[in-house]
C-alpha cells in the first residue's frame, strides 16, 4: 500500500465529523474528491475501510487499524512541522555550550536561567569543555557554543567578546604571603597550590606566570567545588589563584585575603566562540548579552 499523510487526514476526519460532507468540508475538497480518495484507498488496501449504510457514517475494523495508525502518526508530524516552522522563525533550535573555564559554571547558572524564560523552546544543556576538545566538538556541530579563554583563528569560527577578569591570589589571612602587595611567580616556591582538577596548560596561574617562570610549587591539590578550596585556603592548607569574580561572588571570609598577580596584574578574557554560520541567530545574540550582563553584576558586587 501507498499510505499518504492525506489518507490518514480523511480517515481521521470523517471518524471525526460523521460523514463525509462535513468531512470534505473540514478538508476543504469537494465531496466527489473525498469520495474517489477513499475508494482508491480501498483499492489499495483490497478491504472496505468504512461500514456506508451506517449513519453516521463508521469505520469498518480495517479502517479503525488506519485511524489508530493516523491518530499515532499525524500529532509527530504537526509537532515536527510546529518544530520547523520554530527552526524558520528562529524562535527554537539548540544550544549545547561546552565550558573550558572550570570556574564559570557558577556565572553560566544564572545565564541560563534568563535565557529559559525568553527561550523556552530552545534546547539547552551543559558539556564541561574540560573532557573534551571543545572546538573541535563545535565544528563538527557537536557542540554550538563554546565558553573558553584561549581564542584562537579557526576558519567558520567566531570568538566573541564576553568580559576581562584578573586572576588573584588567594592565602589566609594569616599567610606570610598575605603581608605582600603582590605576588609573583617566585612566591609559590615551596607552596601547596589548591587549583581546580584541570590540565595545568588551562590554568591561568600556570599557563600566564607559572610555566613561563619556570616556577613549580612544592605541591598541587585539585580540588573540585570553589567553595571547598576557599575553605582549604582559609585554614592554611594550601594557596590558590581564582578569578576575581569568584571570589566576590562567594560570600567574602575574613579568613582569607586577595592579592594581584604581578605588580601590574594579570587580565584575562572569556569569549563565547560559535559557528560563523550562527552568530546572527537571534538566541545565540540573547545568550551572549544574557552573559554579558551576568558578567556586569559579578564584577560589580
């Protein structure tokens, strides 16, 4: 049999109506075109797919297996056209955003959380960038979004600005490198540095003072949750480098103080890298300005 989506429409319908004007009516075709559609369908299937002399008008047993077949079928197609027509009018599509800063799943929650509300039909989920090669998960579409400090020239890639951060040094109050204006990279000799469980080439503190200082502290702990290596540094277990909002954004302990790295400091730059192809969508544009004023608020607190 050739079913066609227009077979399961006029089963459905007249098992709706009752009968075949009515029908034809609903179907916006004429009587005489409903009724040579049927027996066509009819002749196909070598069965009678409706009981005539009946009023009103009812499916025969095959023709009820055709009805269960469209009331199956038809609601996946309208939703997959309802899905597309989304795709067209961009008011739906997908955003999986992979994240290269460890640190930023914090700031990202509450981005998220706005962008939900404007964009409920929009699918969201996080991938750590951390397990993966992120960019190139989101050049083979793997991945649409990528949160990373590291911008580099890839062709059909587009890093956009999100916002500047310092990296600072975090010690006990009663550290004795708490007594300094700042650090540098000399101070961590013979130091436990307490970093997020991250490849060292990721780590600011490695990759912008560290490694090219030729500088290796005594130890290094990796420790999963901010608030757990904030706790360590306050009781004296170890040092860390986090981004300054970080820190702000947890509620400031008095057991513990910031310093600058370097006497001039140390900026660094988040960016939110897509597909050339998707810059211009709408919600890619919303989830970059949602992070941008995110962004405004933590360095501002």
């Amino acid at each position: 049999m050739h079913i066609e989506f227009r077979h399961l429409r006029t089963i459905k319908a007249i098992h709706e109506s009752g009968g075949l004007a009515r029908a034809a009516d609903q179907l916006n075709i004429t009587q005489s075109a409903l009724s040579h559609q049927i027996k066509g369908l009819e002749d196909q299937a070598g069965v009678e797919l409706f009981v005539r002399r009946s009023k009103p008008m009812r499916l025969s047993p095959a023709g009820l297996r055709l009805l269960r077949l469209a009331q199956q079928v038809l609601p996946q197609v309208e939703a997959l056209q309802a899905e597309f027509d989304g795709l067209r009018k961009g008011s739906s599509g997908r955003m999986h955003i992979a994240i290269e800063c460890h640190a930023c799943f914090e700031w990202l929650f509450p981005v998220l959380e706005a962008f939900r509300k404007d964009w409920p039909d929009v699918d969201v989920d996080i991938r750590p960038g951390l397990a993966f090669d992120a960019l190139p998960a989101l050049l083979k579409e793997e991945v649409d979004l990528v949160v990373s400090s590291d911008p580099e020239t890839i062709p059909d890639v587009t890093f956009t600005e999100l916002f500047d951060y310092n990296p600072v040094f975090v010690a006990a109050a009663s550290h004795p490198l708490a007594q300094k204006e700042y650090i540098e990279a000399d101070d961590f000799r013979g130091q436990t540095l307490i970093t997020y469980p991250v490849e060292r080439t990721r780590l600011d503190v490695f990759s912008q003072l560290l490694i090219p200082a030729k500088v290796e502290p005594a130890a290094v702990r990796q420790v999963e949750l901010t608030a757990v290596i904030l706790l360590l540094v306050a009781s004296n277990r170890g040092v860390a480098v986090l981004p300054d909002w970080v820190v702000r954004e947890v509620k400031y302990n008095s057991d513990y103080v910031t310093r600058p790295l370097t006497k001039d400091g140390i900026t660094r730059r988040l960016y939110a890298a897509t597909r050339s192809d998707d810059v211009d969508k709408k919600y890619v544009q919303d989830l970059i300005s949602f992070a941008k004023r995110e962004a405004v608020k933590l360095q501002s607190a």
